[in-house]
C-alpha cells in the first residue's frame, strides 16, 4: 500500500480524533489564549483602579508638615497626591511622618530622616507610596543641588566615572535588535527556553496519545495486522502533533509580537490626543513591522526543530510499555531540557562559529540565541536551516524505525 | 489455509513457543487449546505477522508468514483478545479507518461495512462514539475490523471472553457462518463446551508446544474421557493446570501491586 495513501488516512484519522478530544484540545489551547487574557484583565482592572485613584488623587497625611513647608507644597502640587487634613488623616493610605526637628536636621547641613508609611501592601497602595517618593527624591535632588552650588561644585564632582554600556554588532546579521536590554534579555534568555518548553509542551500529550496510547487502549494490534506502511502510520501521526505543536507556537508568538508592537508604539499612542482605530492599526503595523523579520528567521529555524523533538518524543513513546513509562521519560525531558538550554546559552561564547548551528538541538537554541543578540549570520542561519531538516528527517527515521520493531511495539501488549 | 510449521519463539532466555506445527483448512474450525501461559497468543500472533517467529514458519494460502507479510495481512482477519477502540470514533469510522488501511474504499467498503454493522448486530451503536462502550459492544466492533477486508482466513483469540449470554450466542453463530462460507478458521478459547459445539480438529499447546491434536472425539476416545474437558486435563496434567493457575495469581497480584 502507497505510503502517501496510509499517511492520509492515519492523519485524517488522528486529526479528527483530537478535533473531538475536549479535554486535549483544552490543555493545547488553552494555555496560550486563557493567560495571556487573565493578564489582559488583570492588568486592566489595575490599570483602571491606578488611574482612577491618581486622577483623584492618592490620599495622603503629612505629619508635622509644618517642618517642610516646601516639600509639603510640592506633594499638593502633585496631581497624582492628594493631601488630606488632620481631620480626614484616616483616609489617608500613605503617611510621610515628618519628625519634630526635621528642618533643624536640614539646616544643619546633615541628612534628615523621614518615614514613609503604608496603609497595607496593596498595588494601588504601592503606586501611592511610588509617586509619594518620587516627590521626596526629587526635592532631596534640589537640595543636594542647592548644598553643592554653596560649595561651588556640581553633579558632575560626585560622579568622576560614568559607564556605559554597548553590544558589538555583527554586520550581517539576521533579524531587527530590540533598542532595549530588557528586550534583548527575554530573546537571548528567555525565549530560547520558552520555545523548546512549548514546543514539547504543545505536543506532548498528542505523542503520547497516539503512541503509547495505542498500546494502553489495546488498539496498536489492528494497526500492525494491516498491510499499512510504518512510515505511513508515523508521519500521519507525526504530522498532526507538528500541526498542534506549531499552532501552539504560533499562538504565543503573536501574542509576543503583538506585545512587542504594543511595547513599541506606546510612546505614540500616548503622545497622540485623539486616534481613530485605522491610525491605531497604522501606527501598531508599523512597530510590528520591524519584528516580522525575527519571527520569520525564528519559524525557518523551529520548524526543522520542532519535527525532530517530536520524532525523538514519538520514537520513546512508541517504546514506552505504557503510560507511566512514557510518563517517566517526560519528566525528564520537562526537567532536563530547560536546564539544556540554559547551560547552552550561558557556556556556549557569543560569535560561533557557523558549524556550532548545525549541533543537534544545542545549534537551534545557540541559534535562536543568536538571532536576538543580532550576532546570528545569514550563513548561520542556513547552516542551522539545512542541519536542522537532516535532523527532522532523522528524527522521523527513528520514529517509524521503532513503530516498525517488533521489540519495541510488543512491549507492554497483553 | 494455514500451514504452521516447526513454528518457534524465544523471548531472550524464555522460549514461548516451540517446533510447533498444524494445518487448518478451508470451511474448517481449527481449536487452540491450552492453560494461559502455554503460548496460544504468541503463536496466533506470529501468524498474524505482528510477532517474528525465531525459527521455522507458516504459511497462508500459499504465502510465507516471513517474506510475504503484506499478502498475509491481506488474507487474515484476527480477533485480539484484549483489543480496545479509539473513544472518540464511531463504529463505522473504525470499521472505515481499517478498511482503508487494508487499501478498500468507496461505495464497496461502505456497502460491506453497513453489511458488517448488520450481520454483526451493530445497528444500534453504528455511530455512536466508543467511549462507553460495553466490553460486548467492543469485541463486536473488533470484529468487524477483523472481517472488514474480508479475509478467507480468519483467527479469533477468546471470541466470547466477557460476553454475555446473547452475545456469546451472537458470536458463536457468526462462527459456524464463517465455517459454512468456506473459510479457514482458528478459535483459541477456554470454553471446552465452546470447542466441542464449534471445533472440527483441536490442537492441545502446553508450555510452547503441542501435546496432542485430533477431533474432540478423537481425542475423548483416545483418553477414555467423559467429554473434552476431561481430556485435555489428562492431556496437560492436573498438577500442571494447578501450578499454572497459581502462577497467573502471583503474576496477576505483582501486577496490580506495580500499578
């Protein structure tokens, strides 16, 4: 029998299978569409609580104001401060307690304390406080102004050496770098990480279904008596994971680029009075434009790496006698491969070279480091392209290779 | 046809089955007869090309088990004895899915699946999904699996295990259907009624190899028995019988302790 003729059917077959499978399809999905949107709520509820309160004002009571006169005037001048009298001091959720010879401290020329006292621990009780010591640190700057011009000196004396701090660019590199350190760190780090862990995370419950599945419900027997072809039987298997897999991977890539484009067009949106939502869009497209680069070099290098994990995962599977053994090995890879990935990241130096992407499973992870410290070369790219297909047919190979043992496919049957 | 020759399987230091060798012909019910343990499976598995044999062979309508899996496959229809289903496809979409794997589509694979559903008495839960299916409702859908390619030759492992009484009936006439439309049929059962009522020649295996075969008659005449029963623990020894069953115990408490 035709091998692309067994592959349609098993894949039709398990497609539909997870299609109707609620409680796979939710553990899929779910993830990418239900925190995101928690986040999304959570944020706004606190967004909205925050800038309610801080149009109003975040009430606060000054004990002993009358020792700082003109850092009490700066905190009602404050818009996002309100002060309140003795009488409503109870209302107050931060208190700036001024001691009894505060302005005799300061016109000592010493460092006069002061204590900041919060109601409770709560966010918007923790914005208050923020805008409260944004206030108190710039009135202690002026001070600090006012004290070194007395002596005839500057900011500048206190400060004899200033750091910066740059990353060497490769020319022809590929992808678009974040301006920020922040961005820079959650590419290098973090996402090399997350990629592998969802990549796995998306298609493993479907590997181990239609896997070691097939032993634990008994159905693996009326598969082996037909004359269909192994190969067949795994790449239609394989083919829905990959398909699960990536529109997991999909899904958090967007939200991620989406965020990014958001990130980015934040100072614009809020410079703008008023937008109309084709503006929006405009100005949205425009920030997210630049990261299209990355996430196109970012699917080139995970899709290759993607089929040989879950060729891998699929091969033990199909080993597994059941469940708990399958189950085992999981574990381990849930646990070993976040700590793979990190000592790659951190042991592996900046500028390899371009034979370094082509290493099974540590060349992507180098690579997709890489690709976000703006260091990854076309050539590497393709190097890491080209190695990375081998390795997906490879995976594939030893996929079937174990669904078509005999010792592998008869462990665990009844 | 199904030649079974010198047929033997090792399984590291444990040797299964061992040398052994049957005919079962066309239109004829051949039994399999043994305790659990005594290689039974094994043997009907590596007739059905999912376990390798370690030496000798057998053949199937003229076609080696070994070299010519795929023709076999074809000619073969096997009865698992603990075979499951997919919970979330009816019984018309398994009866499809192997029918396609067997390369069958089209309006004939329809019309013999809805000719399957009927002889089968499978009307009722023709398309409702597996999941929750009674253990009687899944041997009925395995097998038609089994009978979908229409295969001559067809291997049934504890046909009626866990049925009930209209069930077991059920079964046991499609059985003697299969014998009267010419195919060759092996039944591996613990039912010595079961074997007597259905069975034209059995085949009494014990640990891997096979101690006698004959008609029941033959063989109730051979040991002087009352009936078959009586027989085949002459045959294979009380004591032996004994020994085996404690052995499943044992093995069936490490078992569920594991789990």
């Amino acid at each position: 029998m035709r091998l692309r003729t067994v592959y349609r059917i098993v894949f039709r077959k398990e497609f539909r299978e997870l299609l109707r499978d609620r409680r796979s399809l939710f553990w899929l999905f779910a993830p990418p569409i239900v925190l995101p949107s928690l986040a999304i709520c959570a944020g706004l509820f606190i967004g909205t609580q925050v800038i309610r309160i801080a149009n109003e004002g975040f009430p606060i009571f000054i004990e002993n104001s009358d020792q700082a006169p003109e850092l009490v005037e700066r905190l009602k001048k404050e818009d996002a401060i309100k002060v309140l009298d003795e009488n409503s001091a109870d209302e107050a959720i931060v208190i700036v307690a001024l001691p009894a010879d505060f302005k005799s401290q300061l016109d000592g020329n010493g460092t006069a304390n002061l204590e900041v006292i919060t109601k409770d621990n709560s966010i918007i009780t923790f914005f208050g406080r923020s805008a409260v010591r944004g206030v108190i640190e710039d009135y202690s700057d002026d001070l600090l102004d006012e004290r070194l011009a007395s002596q005839g000196l500057d900011r500048d004396w206190l400060e004899p050496i200033q750091i910066g701090e740059a990353t060497q660019r490769t020319e022809a590199s590929v992808g678009t770098s974040a301006d920020e350190d922040g961005n820079s760190i959650f590419g290098t780090i973090f996402l090399p990480l997350a990629v592998t862990s969802w990549l796995l995370g998306g298609g493993m419950g479907l590997i181990l279904d239609t896997t070691v599945g097939e032993k634990e419900r008994q159905t693996v027997e009326n598969l082996l008596v037909t004359p269909a072809s192994r190969v067949g039987i795994v790449m239609g298997k394989m083919t829905v994971v990959f398909i699960a897999s990536m529109a997991v991977m999909s899904m958090w890539l967007t939200e991620g680029l989406l965020l990014s484009a958001f990130s980015d067009a934040s100072p614009q949106f809020s410079n703008a009075d008023s937008l109309t939502t084709g503006e929006a869009i405009k100005i949205l497209a425009e920030s997210g434009s630049g990261a299209l680069g990355l996430l196109a070099a970012l699917v080139v290098m995970i899709i290759p790496f993607t089929v040989m994990l879950n060729g891998l995962v699929m091969a033990w599977c199909a080993y597994a006698a059941n469940y708990r053994e399958a189950n085992l090995f999981m574990a381990l890879v849930q646990l070993g491969l976040p700590a793979t990935v990190l000592l790659t990241i951190f042991s592996m130096p900046a500028n390899v070279a371009d034979v370094v992407y082509a290493i099974p499973l540590f060349g992507t992870i180098v690579a997709i480091r890489d690709l976000f410290s703006e260091s990854l070369s076309t050539g590497g790219l393709v190097v890491n392209f080209i190695s990375g297909l081998i390795y997906a047919a490879g995976g594939i190979g030893v996929a079937a290779w174990m669904f078509g043992r005999e010792w592998s496919l008869t462990r665990g049957l009844q | 046809m199904i030649e079974a020759q010198q047929l033997a399987k090792q399984f590291k230091k444990f040797q299964a089955v061992k040398n052994v060798t049957f005919q079962a012909h066309e239109g004829e019910v051949f039994g399999l007869l043994g305790p659990n343990g005594a290689g039974k499976t094994t043997t009907l598995r590596m007739l059905s090309t999912v376990v390798e044999p370690s030496d000798g062979t057998a053949v199937i309508d003229g076609f080696d088990i070994r070299h010519q899996k795929d023709k076999v496959r074809s000619r073969l229809g096997i009865l698992v004895e603990s075979a499951g289903l997919y919970a979330h496809s009816t019984t018309r979409e398994h009866l499809r899915y192997i029918g396609n794997l067997h390369g069958l589509d089209g309006a004939g694979l329809e019309s013999h699946i809805d000719y399957l559903i009927g002889a089968l008495e499978m009307r009722d839960f023709a398309d409702r999904r597996a999941k929750g299916f009674s253990r009687g409702m899944v041997r009925k859908v395995v097998m038609g699996m089994a009978l979908i390619h229409n295969p001559p030759n067809v291997i049934l492992d504890e046909p009626t295990q866990g049925l009930d009484v209209v069930s077991t009936r059920a079964v046991r006439e499609i059985i003697l259907k299969f014998k009267s439309e010419g195919r060759c049929v092996i039944l591996s059962t613990h039912h010595m009624d079961e074997v007597e009522r259905l069975c034209d020649r059995v085949a009494i295996i014990h640990r891997g190899e096979i101690l006698e075969s004959g008609t029941p008659a033959e063989l109730t005449e051979k040991y002087q028995a009352a009936d078959l029963e009586t027989a085949f623990v002459q045959i294979v020894g009380a004591e032996a019988l004994l020994q085996e069953a404690e052995r499943e115990a044992t093995d069936k408490k490490r078992k569920h302790k594991s789990e």
